[in-house]
C-alpha cells in the first residue's frame, strides 16, 4: 500500500515519493529554549515522532535523516537570561539558559515516548549559512539593506518571472491580509509593511555575529532565516518533508519557503509541508492569563509519558485536539491492560492492518481501532497473536518498559506503601486460610480505602495466588 500524506501547500492528499528512498529526510521545527515547553509542543514532537517511526518502518532505519532544530537566539532568551542571571555577562547568561532548557527539553520529550532525531542544530552554530542565503537574496534583489538591517520584500519575490511560488502560496493569503498578520515591526526604512527582517543589528550587550551584504555593525538574524539555513545545511536545498505545528505556516513556515525558494531559484523547498493541529484544555484554548496553560514537565508530574502520548495519538493530527483528564484516566486504564496483555510478549511483526492506517496520512484514530481488535485476539490467542499487537505498539511508541515496571511506576506515583499493601495480603492469606471471613473482608475493606484493587486467582501450579493493583 502507498505511503499516502497530505501537503498544506496544495491541500490534497497524495502518495509520498521521497527524493532519495535511500535517505528520507525530513525537517521539524523544534524549540525555542528559554523555558519548559508546554504541552502543544509535545503534540507536535509526538506527531513527527510517529512519521520518524513510520518513514523509518517502511525505508529502513538508516535510511531516514530526520532533522529537528533548536533555537538559541531570540529575545525571549535574552530577557530570561537577564532576569535569571542578573550581575552575569549576557552572554554567558544565555548560555546558561539554553543548556538547561535544551536539556529539559530533550528530558520532557524522550519521557513521551519520543526517538531522539537524527540531528538537533542550532541556530547560533549556522550563522555562516544565513549569511550565505542573506547574500544570495540580496544579490538576487529578493532583500535589501536599510538602517543596518536586511529584509526580504514579499513583493520582489511575486514580480519575478520564474519557477518560484507566490508567496502566499502556503498559507494562502494574499499581501493585504497578511499585513494584519505580519510578526514583524513598521518602520520607516521598509519599503512595504510585509517586508521582513532578515538581519538586523544588535543592541549593546546582545549576542552578535559579523553582518552580511556590506553591513559594517555586527548584528543577528531574524527568527525566519534560521530554519532555511538549517534545512540547507543538514537536507540540501530540496528535500521531502517539512513539519510543524499549524500556527507556523504563517509568517514563519511562508518566510522559511519564501527564503529558500528565492536564495536558490527553485519551485521549492519540502515536496510535502505538514501541520498538526491546535490543543485545547478541557475544550478551553490554553493561555497563561487564564491559567489555562501547561508545561509537559507539569503534564508529566501526574501522568507517564504514555499515557500523554496515547491521548494525543487517538485524534487525528491534523484536528484540534481536547485534552481533558476523563480522556487521560481512559489512556492510563488502556495502557495498564496493554501492559498486561503484550509487554513480555516475543518481538513479532507489526499487523499490516496498523501499518494501512498510518500509512493512510498518519491516521492514528484508525490505528487505534485496529489495536483494540489486536488487543483482543492477543488475549485470547497465542505467542504469534501477542507478538503481532506488542510489535504493532511498539511501532507507535508504546511498550518501553516491561509490565512489572509498568505496574511498579503506578504503584510508586500512586503513593501507595507497598510494604503495607504485601504484609495486609499476607494477612489476608492467613485468614483465608484458617476460614476466617470476617477478617478476610475487612482486610479487603481496607486494602479499598487504600486505593488498592485485589485479584484472587491460580499460579501455573494451581495454586492460590492473590495480586494487587492501583484503582
């Protein structure tokens, strides 16, 4: 079956026929590390780490470069590394920030189940390569200098004769709607309100780099350069795959196209563009005023990693996405029973029903039917039927420690005394056995009040067994 994903840019879904089956590459963007990410982020790092596991299934593991970068330039992180570090030298301070917040990054998502990408640069180690699309556009008259900054006319782009797409191709607006839109700042030294910033100079104390086109004071770049210079650098001028959350298509994902398009005379930059859609809280969009608004790393305090990763992948990627904790308590009980079922199974195969659906644009609702009817043949079946499901949910992420880690990581996060809960059974036991009922119940009763389920049954041996488990 093909391999079907829809592109933002010519809003149909297609077959996806990479440019070299031999090295399927991909670009997402990644963080800004001034702070915890919050959970919006982690969808989208979920979302392209399923396309990562699905492209890397059919392709082969080594023949896919998946690219995901860090941004460690920006003035959030300035005034965070000044309000954190104050007395510290800025820059040392900024470095300070980004190391910590790369690294909580790193720490938030691998806990969701994500792979770590092929490569993560970052955008203060490709400053030479900005300048270099800088100086093609410039030459090409797609940008222009003023006032110390370069910045790229939208207009330039659409007046010339060639390959190149319109911009506004990709968010499908046209200039005077996007003027409204537009992130970047009226001045009078732009030719037109949809011009924007390329390079501008820094300020006394900013982190700066030696400017482009002829500017002699030192500057930095703009937020959009960045990514087409990182593509460049690490997947060539065309390659197959861009992604990204569906609030970068504009200004950033159309600055990124309009960049690269124009800096190499070419009709385009990913074959595909792909976006994730919006998350809401509780049906409320997620804000800080609000109090709306959580950190995966808060996520992460009352849930495991799967169980986040679960509820994201039951909808559809490029739908808005209702997260609310009656749908997280019915990933945790799934994932439990998952566990129980499939964790200690033999490798197998994934099931080729799971693999037509994601290969049918990432469908995981559709996967997730399938897996419930591998569920259940799992459980009634043999070693060839739990291989199958266990493989199948291990290809989405799932599965990453064995079912008494799994149970033991519950048992630990519900607070439960173990100890007390293994000396009340043993208790329990006892009363059992001298046919003491009474007592029996009451043990039960308390082992409820605890937040304690129990399960009498049979060891392969038929003997008298009794386990536990969190409510």
């Amino acid at each position: 079956m093909p391999l079907r994903l829809y592109d933002t840019l010519t809003k149909e879904k297609r077959p996806f026929e990479p440019i070299d089956s031999g090295n399927v590459r991909i670009y997402a963007c990644g963080p800004t590390v001034y702070d915890f990410a919050h959970i919006g982020n982690g969808r989208a790092a979920i979302v392209f780490d399923v396309l990562f596991r699905v492209l890397r299934h059919r392709y082969g593991a080594d023949h896919v470069t998946y690219v995901r970068n860090v941004t460690d330039v920006d003035d959030k992180i300035n005034v965070r590394a000044a309000r954190d570090y104050p007395g510290v030298p800025l820059n040392e301070a900024i470095r300070k920030v980004t190391e910590q917040t790369y690294q909580q990054y790193q720490d938030d998502v691998a806990a969701l189940g994500c792979l770590a990408p092929t490569v993560q640069p970052r955008a203060t180690e490709h400053i030479p390569e900005m300048r270099a699309i800088i100086e093609k556009l410039v030459a090409g008259g797609f940008a222009y200098v003023a006032e110390d900054h370069v910045l790229f006319s939208p207009q330039a782009m659409n007046a010339a004769n060639s390959v190149m797409p319109r911009y506004g191709a990709l968010s499908k607006r046209s200039l005077d709607e996007m003027i409204a839109g537009a992130r970047v700042d009226v001045a009078p030294y732009k030719r037109d309100n949809t011009d924007f910033v390329l390079w501008k100079p820094a300020k006394p104390g900013e982190p700066s780099w030696p400017s482009p086109a002829g500017i002699k004071a030192e500057g930095r770049p703009g937020w959009h350069i960045e990514c087409s210079a990182m593509a460049w650098k690490h997947l060539g001028e065309k390659f197959d795959i861009h992604g990204g959350g569906i609030d970068l298509v504009f200004p950033h994902h159309e600055n990124e196209l309009a960049q690269t398009c124009c800096a190499f005379h070419s009709d385009r930059m990913a074959n595909v563009w792909m976006h994730n859609g919006f998350l809401q809280l509780e049906s409320e969009k997620m804000s800080k005023s609000t109090g709306n608004f959580f950190t995966i790393r808060e996520m992460l305090a009352d849930w495991p990693g799967e169980v986040l990763r679960l509820s994201m992948l039951k909808t559809h990627y490029r739908s808005p996405l209702d997260w609310t904790t009656k749908g997280a308590e019915e990933s945790a009980r799934t994932l439990d029973d998952w566990y129980a079922v499939a964790a200690d199974a033999e490798p197998g195969q994934p099931s080729a029903a799971l693999t037509e659906a994601l290969y049918d644009d990432l469908n995981t609702a559709q996967a997730m039917a399938v897996l419930h009817g591998l569920r259940n043949a799992a459980a009634s079946g043999g070693d060839r039927e739990r291989g199958e499901f266990a493989a199948s949910l291990r290809l989405l992420g799932f599965l990453s420690v064995s079912a008494a880690d799994w149970k033991g990581r519950k048992q630990q996060a519900s607070g439960i005394d173990a100890e007390q809960v293994g000396r009340l059974l043993a208790d329990r036991t006892a009363a059992r056995a001298r046919k003491d009922f009474k007592e029996s119940d009451r043990i039960r009763d308390e082992l409820a009040a605890m937040g304690v389920v129990i399960k009498d049954g049979k060891d392969a041996d038929g003997k008298p067994v009794t386990t536990w488990e969190v409510a």
